[in-house]
C-alpha cells in the first residue's frame, strides 16, 4: 500500500511540473522599453501627490511607474479612460491634471470587501467618502464617472459603448485570476488602438508582483500580446498588436494542457489558482538561475 501511495504521489508530482514548466517556458512576458514605445524617457512629476500610491514615491524607488504612466497619458491624449482600482483617485486627478479625457473609474466599497467578494491582493478598503477623495478635492469630478462595483462582477458595457476606452488601467484586486477577469471584462470596451497596463507586474516576482505577472502570463497563454515595460512594474498590451501567433508546436501543446487543465481544474479561476500554488513549489530553483545568468 505504502508503495502505491508512494508511485501515485510521485506521478501527481510529475504532471504539477510538467504544468508549471510549461506554462513557465513558453509564457514569460517579453519586455519593451520606452524607445520601442517612441517615448523619450524624460522624467515627469506629478502635479498631485496627495495619497499617491506607485513607484518610485510608494514602493521600490527604482521603479519609474508614475513617470511612465504620464508619458504614455500625454503621448495617446485618450478621449475616455478606464480605470480598475481608483483608490484614493490620485491617479486619476493627474490623468486629469495632463489630459481633457472623460474617466471611467470602478472600485468595490468596503463592505463589498467584507463580504469576500474580492481576492486576498487588494491595497486599500475604503469608504465611498474616501474612494475617489483626491480627484473630488481637486475639481475633476465632473470629468470622471465614479462606479462603486466589484471588478468580478461588473458588466463594464453598462456603462461605457463598446470600443470607446483608448486607455485602460487595471490596478484593482492583483489576485492573478482577477487579472485576467479584468481585462477579459474590459475588453468589449477597448478601442482599436487602446492601451492596456497592468499594475504591479515586474519579472522580479518578489512579494506581490507574483500574481499579477502570473495573471499577465496567463493572458499570454490565451493569446493576448501582454509585454512588460521595462523599469516599471507595468504589463503593457497595445490593442494594434494584442495578440500573436503561436508556433503549430506551441499551438499543439498549449491545447493539449489546456485540455488537461480543464479536467484537473474544471475551471479557468481554479486553473489559474494551480498555477498560483505550483509557482510557489517549483518557482525558486528558476529564480535562482535567473540571477545568475
């Protein structure tokens, strides 16, 4: 008996590897930096800071998020934005601040929170006086459509006309399956030419960039183009080139796990949750490896 547990437990090991092996092979994000992007990289500051909650002035001072985000705002000039995570609506007062965009913001109230209907990776719970209280303080709330939901549940073309956002920004719940949610939720929005970031999605994968990456790569699986911008923690996916072609091999496999991940898991959430976990057993040895090369 001892035997038999000992072999099936030896083959349930095999097959988690033979997952996360592939899955970590064949969907690490490429990585793009601002020239590619036809940015110069000049340094911007923000016009607000009240509350301001990116990098560098929040988090690992190495990583220019805040600055790029500005750049990349002022060089698409969007029309309508869509915000996942308004926080305390700092980012949103500067999109303001350097652009006339009417801006779409979603974040779940407190209570929403309470009652578990979010993920575990979430930054803030406020209330609905705090969500949003830097963009109200600072005169924009006649540009900017507050929408108190959860991300998991929303029905984004309630509010917005398909193919309008120009600029989306996913920064609610970084639970990797509710990033691929959000954006898979957002999609019917997206103009042709959008912008799509990512928040807290660096290749480092120390502490909670793990599962936003992880959701990213997930992305990638499904055939979404999702890159990482280089000296940041943004994912970035352009709608002009949202998608790629995978190789017939690649295409083969990847349906072939797919199919296995189907019957293992049941579901896409579950699935991803795996991958979650497998990350943690099998992850380190490759980091390891990565730091030395």
């Amino acid at each position: 008996m001892k035997m038999a547990t000992f072999g099936l437990s030896s083959i349930k090991r095999l097959i988690q590897k033979s997952i996360w092996n592939f899955f970590w092979d064949n969907f690490q994000l490429p990585q793009v930096d601002l020239d590619e992007l036809c940015l110069t990289n000049t340094q911007e500051y923000p016009l607000i800071t009240e509350q301001i909650c990116m990098p560098p002035y929040a988090g690992d001072a190495s990583l220019k998020d805040f600055s790029f985000l500005i750049l990349l705002v002022k060089k698409r000039n969007p029309a309508i934005v869509l915000e996942l995570g308004t926080g305390y609506g700092t980012t949103v007062a500067n999109i303001c601040t350097v652009c006339d965009a009417k801006v779409y913001t979603v974040n779940a109230l407190a209570e929403n929170l309470a009652e578990h209907t979010e993920g575990s990776r979430i930054t803030y719970m406020l209330t609905k006086d705090e969500i949003g209280y830097v963009y109200r303080k600072n005169g924009y709330a006649d540009r900017v459509v507050q929408i108190f939901e959860s991300t998991r549940n929303i029905n984004i073309l309630d509010w917005i006309e398909p193919k309008s956002v120009e600029f989306a920004i996913i920064d609610a719940c970084h639970d990797a399956e509710f990033v691929v949610n959000d954006f898979l939720k957002i999609l019917p929005s997206l103009s042709d030419d959008a912008i799509v970031l990512f928040h807290d999605t660096n290749p480092s994968l120390k502490g909670h960039f793990v599962d936003s990456y992880i959701g990213c790569m997930y992305l990638r699986k499904l055939g979404y183009n999702v890159k990482y911008l280089k000296e940041s923690s943004w994912g970035i996916l352009l709608s002009e080139n949202s998608t790629y072609r995978f190789s017939t091999l690649l295409k083969v496999k990847n349906a072939v796990h797919t199919v296995i991940g189907i019957l293992l898991f049941r579901n896409r959430d579950k699935f991803i949750q795996i991958i979650r976990w497998l990350a943690s057993g099998f992850m380190q040895g490759k980091l390891d490896h990565m730091e030395t090369v």
